[in-house]
C-alpha cells in the first residue's frame, strides 16, 4: 500500500536571496537549524543573512547596533518623507525603538529587545509608524512581527552619507529637554556602560575603545567573510596584519553578514596613533584582497586559526 503524500498546510516560507529557511543551519554557528535556534520563537520566520546591505554607510550602521555604545548621525529619508529630520542613535531610553520628538524630528533606534528576523525590516516598519505620529507622541515600537513592507533601505536616501557622531555618554537624550526624574534614572542606568570610544575618521567604520584597563580597535569591514579572510590570513603570514606596535590581531566578530576584526593595543596608545597607521593597514589590505594567487600552507594555517577566532554577536 503507498504511503499516504503528508503535505503540511503551514509549510514553512522558501527563504530569499540573502535570508535562511527554518530547516536550514542556523547561522549563528551552533549547528542547530535554524527553527530550533534563532528561529524558534517565531516558528517559520526567515533570517536575513546581511541585513542591512545597500544601506548607506552599512558597515557604520552595524558597528552603532553592536559595537558603539553612544553615537549618533542623521538619516536622510527620500521621497515623500525627505523633509523630515530623523537621527539614527545607538541606544535610546528604555532601549525604546523610536521617539517622536516635540519637534517633529524621530530617533531612531539600533539597540532595540526586538529582532524578528530581519532588523531592516524592524527599522523600516518603527520609521513608518514614528512619521505617522504626531510631534511629541513620544515612544514608538514593535510589540509583533511587522510583516512584509518596506526595510530602511527603502526609505532612506541611497546617495545619503552619514555623519557618524561618537559622544562619551548619553547626555545628547537631554540636551534640549527639561530635567525629570525619570529620564535622570534612565541616563544614569545607562551611563555605566558606555566605554571610551571613538571613531577614526582616516579610515571608515573602525573605533578605538577603551574598556577597564584595555583597549583596542574594532573595525567593520564590508568585504565577504571568505574574501576578507583569505585576505587577513596573507597579511599575518607577511608580518603586516599588526597596525602599530605591540598591537595583535586576536580575532573578530561576526555580525549582520559581516566581519569586524578586532586588535588588542597596548594601554595608553589612545585613537590618535591609529589614524594614519590605519590607513596604511587599508592600502595593504586592499593589495592583499586583490590577490589571485592560491593560499600557500602557512597561510591556509593563519586562515584556519582567525576562523577559530570569530565570535558571532547574536
């Protein structure tokens, strides 16, 4: 007797370019699939590989959601929006998604408790519902999946640059506002855990930080995982990956399809040393990248050993 055909009426969406279907590995590198890992609060939701590519200034955008603790930079919208003044922060109070200002002007925010699969999305669909608000409205979020509809690419002015501005607290949330209670707790609570930061301007998207008694250099780079890897692995191997002086190449961090390598400095060298050193690294890199030949077995070896140096930053 043939086997009847079990066909599931709530199959699971066929995953996009770019995303992950629920059967397939989970991303994050745990081994699991994805429905029993980072998809299982939402069953079938699909997970945007790179989230946030074509965006202006991506690799920035995903340094302020992961990496900067306080920074800010305004988001030129297109369209029937572009008079409106919206200003991408990295955290807000109460790690809120949007706030409407008095004003009119929206902030928008990276650092949120949401993720429902694509954080584009996420942003795309807080954005619209904040310009829909009235000035003053004050906080804007999701409390459910927003389904399809525009991702802040969408929105946004694809010839925007952004001006990424680094502060050393989170004073900017009160700098126009009258002093309450309530805000008082909340950058309070907040100040604690933003570090010395500060972003170079020789060089895009990498930031000296400062944490207890350490620093380093976190450094978004926009090139794929595999190219950027075999790149790195070339470097090490000639001497060349070390940007100053007793600094080291330890790893890096894998966030939103791309990778941030990351180097410990030695205490007291501060941003400034790292600007022209940095650019310096670029040129080298860019060589490096642009090589054809095959990896020779020392290099192959370096390359397994960054690999075993990422963390992923869910």
């Amino acid at each position: 007797m043939a086997k009847k055909n079990r066909t599931r009426s709530t199959a699971a969406p066929e995953a996009g370019p770019g995303e992950v279907g629920p059967r397939q590995p989970c991303p994050c590198g745990s081994g699991k699939r994805y429905k029993a890992c980072h998809g299982a609060p939402g069953g079938g939701q699909v997970f945007v590989k790179r989230p946030f590519e074509g965006l202006p200034a991506e690799c920035d955008v995903v340094a302020m959601r992961e990496l900067v603790p306080a920074a800010t930079a305004v988001l030129p919208l297109k369209g029937e929006h572009g008079d409106r003044v919206v200003r991408l922060c990295t955290l807000l109070p109460a790690a809120a998604p949007a706030l409407v200002r008095d004003s009119g002007e929206i902030w928008l925010g990276l650092q949120v408790q949401h993720n429902y699969g694509d954080p584009a999305r996420d942003l795309g669909a807080v954005l619209l519902a904040a310009l829909d608000g009235d000035p003053g409205a004050g906080m804007v979020g999701l409390t459910q999946p927003p389904g399809p509809g525009p991702r802040l690419q969408d929105l946004v002015d694809p010839d925007a640059v952004l001006d990424v501005q680094v502060h050393e607290g989170f004073d900017f949330w009160v700098a126009d506002m009258e002093e309450s209670s309530e805000l008082a707790q909340a950058l309070e609570a907040a100040e604690g855990a933003a570090a010395p930061t500060a972003r170079l301007t020789e060089v895009s998207a990498a930031y000296w930080t400062r944490m207890g008694a350490k620093e380093h250099l976190r450094w978004v780079m926009p090139e794929p995982e595999d190219v950027l890897l075999d790149a790195l692995a070339r470097l090490h191997v000639s001497g060349d990956d070390v940007i100053l002086p007793e600094a080291r190449l330890v790893g890096m961090f894998r966030a939103h399809g791309l990778l941030a390598p990351v180097w410990d400095l030695a205490v007291g060298t501060g941003p400034e040393p790292l600007e022209e050193a940095a650019g310096t690294f670029r040129a080298k890199l860019d060589d490096a990248l642009a090589s054809t030949t095959d990896l020779t077995t020392e290099e192959r070896a370096a390359r397994s050993g960054l690999a075993n140096r990422q963390v992923t930053i869910r």
